[in-house]
C-alpha cells in the first residue's frame, strides 16, 4: 500500500464576501505520484495549492502533510519542506542560477560545500551545464528560467513539490519541451508532484492522477484512462470533451 504525503478531510475556504472557493474537499495524495488539478476558472484549483503549502487557512476540515497534522508544522518550516513553482519562475534576478537554486539551502544554514554538491546534481537533472549556473536570469529564456525555478523548490530535497500553472505563460513548442522534462524531473527525483493547469491535454499527458474541479469540489480524481472511459458524472463528460 502506497504512503500517502498529503491527506485533505472535508477541507472549506469561504473568502470575504462568502464566496465558497473550495467546498467539503477530500483527497488523498501518495507518496511518489503526479497529480494533476484541473478545471474552469475559479473552481478552486489554486487555493487547494494554497491550503496545502499554508499560504492560506482552512474554515473547516483538516490536512495533514507528511503525517503531521496541519496547524502542528511551523509556517515557515512547512513551506521550505515543500517546493513551490509558480507561473513566472520568480528567479532574484540579481543572483546568479547557482546562487538560485542555493538560495533556501543559504538561508537555512546549510553548508557551503554541500550547497554547491546539490547545485551541480540539480544542473544536471535539468540538464544545465556548468558554464550556465554562472549566467543571471536575464540571459535565460522563459523556458529555462521554469527549470531553474523547478530546480529551486527541488533544493532542499522536499517530498511535496506544488506547482501553479508552471508552464502557462509559455509558448506550445516550449511547453511541451518542458512536460517532457517535468516528467523525467519527476521520475528522477522520487518527488510527489502536485501541479495546477488548465490545459486539460497537460493534466492528462502529465498526472498519474488527474483531479478534475468544479465550483469549489472535486467531480472526479483518477487516473486519464478512467476518466476518459468512465466520467463520473454528465459534467465531466462535458469537461473533457470541450477539450
């Protein structure tokens, strides 16, 4: 039986205005996977995200990351255990890649020498020569500014990775360059992956699992070939096919 890593019960966020953004949400998340999260603007799919790295709070329910009840972890110490890739790369672009990707490692004391190990196996999985940890964002192009960003929340060797709508700002021939090597990232790094998209062909190229969202709640979480041959419901019907 697979570890589960992330565990989410009857989880509700209301916003001001008692806009309900996710309503009595379930899910299990095992350890190693690649789940995909998907579904219409506003469903709820990047405050999940949020809840989950605890850059927001939950009404109701519980979460327990990593077999630790949610409001047990130390904000801090929860959000440097867990890699976190946002749309844009967010690269300081006053550091060098190597300095990038050492950054968390820095500023949580680890040492030098172990810092710069890790720096050249990340450039590896991403596959950066050495003579690029030298070079300044600005000298990168979109695409490889992503992989220095992956690399960066893969730093600190988390067992969680999130990642929101990573790739969206990119044009098609790079992004599916970089679902490629998403998926080899992943497989290198025994990392669980949970990634929001709205390109449905993405969530279903990439997650092993794909979390399918409507209006605050899950409709329907498994696998690609399921999902295809079995929605669960006319909605989700509907939702694949419009893509």
């Amino acid at each position: 039986m697979s570890e589960t890593v992330i565990e989410i019960s009857g989880v509700s966020k209301t916003y001001e205005g008692n806009k309900l953004a996710v309503d009595n949400v379930s899910l299990s998340v095992a350890k190693g996977e690649f789940l995909t999260i998907i579904g219409p603007s506003g469903c709820g799919k990047t405050t999940l995200l949020r809840l989950i790295n605890g850059l927001v709070d939950f009404d109701s329910g519980d979460i327990l990351i990593m077999n630790r009840q949610f409001h047990s972890w130390d904000k801090v110490q929860l959000r440097r255990s867990i890699g976190y890739v946002i749309q844009s790369a967010g690269l300081f672009p006053h550091l060098s890649v190597k300095q990038n990707m050492q950054f968390v490692m820095s500023i949580s004391g680890i040492d030098e020498a172990i810092q710069e190990k890790r720096a050249h196996e990340l450039a590896q999985m991403i596959e950066f020569g050495d003579s690029q940890l030298n070079e300044f964002p600005e000298n990168l192009s979109g695409g490889q500014q992503q992989r220095v960003g992956v690399a960066r929340a893969l730093a600190m060797k988390p067992q969680v990775m999130l990642m929101d709508e990573p790739l969206g700002s990119l044009d098609n021939v790079t992004r599916r360059k970089l679902q490629n090597e998403l998926l080899n990232i992943h497989q290198k790094s025994g990392t669980t992956f949970v990634m929001v998209t709205h390109d449905l062909r993405e969530a279903f190229t990439l997650g092993t699992r794909v979390a399918i969202m409507n209006k605050g709640r899950i409709e329907q979480c498994d696998t690609p070939e399921i999902i295809r041959g079995n929605p669960a419901n006319e909605w989700v019907s509907q939702f694949v096919m419009e893509y």
